[in-house]
C-alpha cells in the first residue's frame, strides 16, 4: 500500500507536515528490518481553529473531548469515574 500527502494544502506546507508523517510511520515499525506497517495504527485527528504550524505529532493515546457516541455502545452517564493521568 502506498500513501501519498496530496492536495493544494498540503503541498503548499509539505515542510511541516512531510517530517510529521515520516516519524509517525517509523514510530510504529515493528522493527528496523521490518518495510510493513499498519497504517490503521496511526490516528489523524483533526481540530477546528489551529493552524498547520500547530499541528503535532503526540507519541501515545489522546483523548477527545467529545463524548462517545450512545448509538456506539458509549455510556450515557459515568458515576465516581477515576482517571489517571501518567
């Protein structure tokens, strides 16, 4: 499979966003040897109001603050929640 960074926007910022996509792809390599990744491993997650400067890649799990969906299965109310922040 190959993937490409196509389209008006992100030619025009392909110093920014060239190296984002390059490290994301080589943070989950299982191995140096290794040419197969899975590119369901790696989350784009967009948000209104940023700019490309401000684009960033975060090694890890990122919460949204949106609620999960009711119809996906999400919770409707959560009571005595306990959350860890590492």
């Amino acid at each position: 499979m190959n993937t490409s960074l196509s389209s008006k926007v992100v030619a025009g910022n392909k110093d920014i966003l060239s190296p984002l996509a390059v490290d994301s792809v080589l943070k989950i390599l299982p191995s140096h040897d290794n040419t197969n990744v899975d590119l369901r491993d790696i989350r784009v997650h967009k948000k209104l109001g940023g700019t490309i400067e401000e684009t960033q890649m975060v090694d890890g799990i990122v919460l949204p603050n949106n609620k999960p969906s009711k119809s996906a299965g999400g919770p409707t109310s959560i009571k005595n929640p306990k959350i860890a922040i590492l």
